[in-house]
C-alpha cells in the first residue's frame, strides 16, 4: 500500500506543507500500518504521535519507530481503537488512511468517528475532512463479456448461476478513460468533521449525460479525497481520468446493454447501506431508466460488496 | 480458476481421450468446487460421480448439474471429505485438482490421499497420479530492487524491519524464460497413487550449474503434472518456460547477490515441511554453497509460506 504513491505523497505533502496543523499539537493516528503516517508526522513537529493498529503490524510499526528514533515522540499502541486507552484526554488531530475500495468498503469509517467522538478536541483537526463519491458510466463489451457472459458456456456447460452472481458483485479494476461515455456525477459529499456513522447509509438520485453516441455495459462509482484545512486545498481522486490508485474504480456492471445518444440522460438513485448481517459488507441498490431514441429500459438491480 | 486454460484443458483432454479410464466406472471429485470435472466425467460416460465439495459452491454446483441434465449422473455432496459419508464402499477413480502454489501450499494433497486409503478400490486410479517439483536460479536485479530493497528508505525512513519478514516470504508470480541463469533441476517426484502424507515433507540436495556469466537473484521452484494412466502421457507443467498458469512459479529470494560463471555449479539442499502450528502453512529451508571464482557463499536461509 506504501506503493501507492498517489496516496503516501499526498498525506506527505499535506502534514509536510502544512506544518502549521501538526507542529506541536498532539496527533492520533487511527489504523497506522507500518506508522508511515506518525513518522511524517512526528518529522514535522508532533508534540507527541499515538498510533494505533491492531495488527501484528502493530510490532513492525515499533521496531520502525526505534530504527528512525522517534520512540520518544512516536507510540504505537496494539489494539482496537473501539477497546485501547489513550494516555491522554484529548488529542489536536486525528489522521487516518481509513479509505476502502467504493470509499467505504470494510466500514473503517466507523472506527474513525468513533475516535473522533471519544478524543478530538474541540477545535480539533480531522485529516482528511472531506470525501465525495462520485459516479460515471462505460462502454465495456468485452470485458463484460470476458467476466460475465463466459458462464454461459463454460467448456461447453451452462455455468449461468454463477453469471448471477458475477453480476451482482461489483468489479474493482481499472478503467479507460477512453471508456467513459456520460458526464461524472458527484453523488455524495461527506464532512467527516461532523457527520455521523449514520450518514454514511444514503439514497442519492443521479443524472448521467451521454457524451457522445455509445453502448453504456455498467456504472463506474469513484471516490475524491479532499483535505481542506490546508493553506491550499490537497486531495487526490480515484476516478478514470485520474493517475491510478490501489483503489482503481468499482464497476457496476448493468443486465442491460444500454444503447445511448448523445445529449440523452440515463437517470435514476443509488442507495449505499452496510449489510444487517456483516456490517463491513455494503449493499448497492442501483435504479436506472432511459427513454431514449433507440433504447428504453427501466430497472432495479442489487450489489453486494463482500 | 477456469479461466486457466492449461489446467482445465488438461483435465478435459485427459478425461475425453482417456474414456477407457471413466466409461461405466465410480468417479470421487475431490473439491468440486463449481463440478467441472464431474461435469467432464459424466459427460465421459462415467457410471456415477460423487462431487465433494466444502465451501458454499456446492449449492452452486447442484445448480449446475441439474442446469446440465446430469443429475441423475452427479450427487454434490457439500462437506468435508473427513467428514462426509459416501453412499458406495468404493469408487474406481478419485480425480481431483488440489495442487496449490509451490504443489504443496494449503495441503489439500492430504485430503486426496485420505479419500484415496478410505474409498478407491484395489485396482482404482488417482487422476492425475505423478507430480513433481523442479528449481532453478534467476538474476531478477530490477524486481529485487523494488520488492526488497525498497523497505531500506521508504518516503526517508528506515523500514528495513520489513525487508527481512519480506525476505521469508516466498514470491508468487511469473518469471521470464529469459531471466533463467542455470539449468532446471528435478528436485522431487510423487507417486500420488502410493505416497504417505509424510512423503509431502523432505529435503532433497541440487546442483545448479550457470549457462551463461550472470548473478543470481533467486532460485524459482515450480511443479509439472502427470496423468501417467492415460494411453499416451499426458500433462502440463508450470514452469517459467511454459505457457503461464495461474500458478506462476515460486520466487525464493536470496540474502546474497550471486556472481556465477558459466559451468560454475549452486549446490544446496533443499527442505520442505508442514509448518507444526498452522498445518496448512509451509516451511522451507535452503541451504546454497558457490566456491566461484567471483563470488564464495555459503548460508542458510529460511522461508515461510502462508
């Protein structure tokens, strides 16, 4: 993930080029993995860096602490965020790489807002604060048929049972820019300085615009990072026509080939909810219509991320 | 994993052109996973097939046959072959894809030969019935680089803890012929027909002799497959030199960069053994030797796959 140079090189030049938000102040690093994040920290001036993970990584991000000798500014704590105990009652900042595949894949939000509600201080500073969801929609005959239609012919048996499920679970990958055939839609904005766990479970309408004749096969959903505390607004996006990210795009792909004209609107809602059963799986309820020259179609499809 | 042309074609080959081996016989599948190869079987001819398959696929796989016309043909048993009961005393043939990475990661070869001493008849077959394991040595400078040496200055910091876990940790993925340094070494053959699940752990001695002047970054095991039972031999195999399987090969690092001279023979042995605590897991410890002219190592080095 450290490879992720999209990622690492923003939070370095956010916590570097806004020294201001860190120097001093006392930080809580929720999730920290190797520690990456204290350690940039801590080199900009902390007063002093908690981090917590709760895995063995936990014990790497020590032994990496003492190797760089930050063991005096930098404490890593093993545990999770929801059971440890902090040394101190309030902390300045609290900076966390939490974000899953669909931004909010494996709910690590959740735990985010919860340290946020137990130990920020007042005027204190959430990095990032900021995340949209945005949506988009592709061409893509032959990787739908290549990932979907395959099961209806698998060495010569019908395999369809699986297509059913194939389709329902979105696709995280990469996706041409080249590909893309409608406007990009914002969805969804989160603060998430003020929202609460809750907000993170929506019904958003969208309205998509053909940019040119084309064949739409799926949706494309993104997330866009933002943190605007900074002297200048820093962020990243994971969309198509952004360098790429380990979080790539997630592919919704459609039961309908959607045959499209320029100027023509595909409209419709998306409702994001965690799964009753396993809350870090997300349900996707996708309604689409067009009514277009050449094409009409009205639907509603489910996805689950699992 | 249908997808991987070379395995399912094999198998499908096999059971097509070996008919003599199926026709009219008691077929066991060993993890069915979605029933292909008792799909292959019964359109084979084959009298029964029981389908033993764990995990939720099963359902699937039901669907499948039935989707096929096979059911009077295949009975999916959702289980443990442990565990499961087999409505006959013995079958005439067990095929069964459980090669894992490395042949031997996540042990599912255990489970075969349990199947095997409790069901397969006297004169029964095990499709396929020979594998073995082969090493050789690669330079691979630039991956090195990037995989390893990366740890030693990450974004500024020191995180050569993580080198060493990374070290121990054999690589998964796909070598270029052209990187090859020495001759392949068979290391080990199983008779899947008559070996003992101690048979799985061994250390066997090679001798690697460089082809051309060059360092070695490396050394890479992978496995060939034989079905030795069919009316000519039949296979694949999953070396660096063939067509790529979703195996790939299996990358051991070493601590040492290797200056060898063509004729200059790596001797060494090699260990391979169940790992005590997690039976699934697998330890292997190298031993290498080079008295080159450019280059004297001696060292033992362990690894871990899990």
């Amino acid at each position: 993930m450290l490879k992720d140079i999209v990622r690492t090189k923003t939070y370095q030049n956010v916590i570097t080029q806004s020294s201001f938000l860190i120097k001093d102040k006392i930080v809580l690093d929720v999730g920290a993995g190797t520690g990456i994040l204290s350690l940039f920290c801590a080199k900009a001036g902390a007063k002093h860096v908690y981090a917590i993970e709760c895995s063995q990584m936990a014990d790497m991000a020590k032994e990496i602490v003492n190797t760089n000798g930050y063991s005096n500014v930098i404490t890593v704590i093993k545990g999770k965020v929801e059971e440890i105990e902090l040394p101190v009652p309030k902390v300045d900042v609290i900076i966390s790489e939490w974000m899953g595949y669909f931004l909010l894949f494996e709910n690590m939000l959740n735990t985010v807002l919860y340290a946020r509600d137990k130990w920020l201080a007042e005027d204190g500073v959430v990095l990032p604060d900021r995340c949209s969801l945005h949506l988009t929609a592709i061409e893509d005959a032959d990787y739908k048929e290549d990932k979907i239609e395959f099961w209806n012919n698998v060495y010569g048996f019908d395999m369809s049972c699986i297509k059913k499920q194939a389709m329902m679970e979105p696709l995280v990958d990469t996706v041409d820019a080249n590909q893309i055939v409608t406007n990009c839609q914002l969805l969804k904005t989160m603060d998430i300085s003020k929202m609460t766990s809750g907000d993170a479970s929506f019904t958003v309408p969208f309205k998509l615009t053909a940019e040119r004749n084309d064949y739409i096969h799926a949706l494309v959903a993104y997330f866009n990072v933002s943190f605007t505390k900074c002297h200048k607004l820093m962020g990243f996006s994971t969309g198509p026509k952004s360098k790429a990210t380990h979080w790539k795009q997630t592919v919704l792909y459609l039961e309908d080939v959607i045959t499209i004209c320029e100027g023509e609107t595909l409209t419709g809602s998306m409702t994001v909810s965690n799964n009753k059963k396993n809350p870090r799986d997300i349900d996707i309820k996708l309604k689409y219509l067009l009514n277009g020259q050449r094409s009409q179609v009205s639907r509603t499809q489910f996805y689950k991320m699992r």
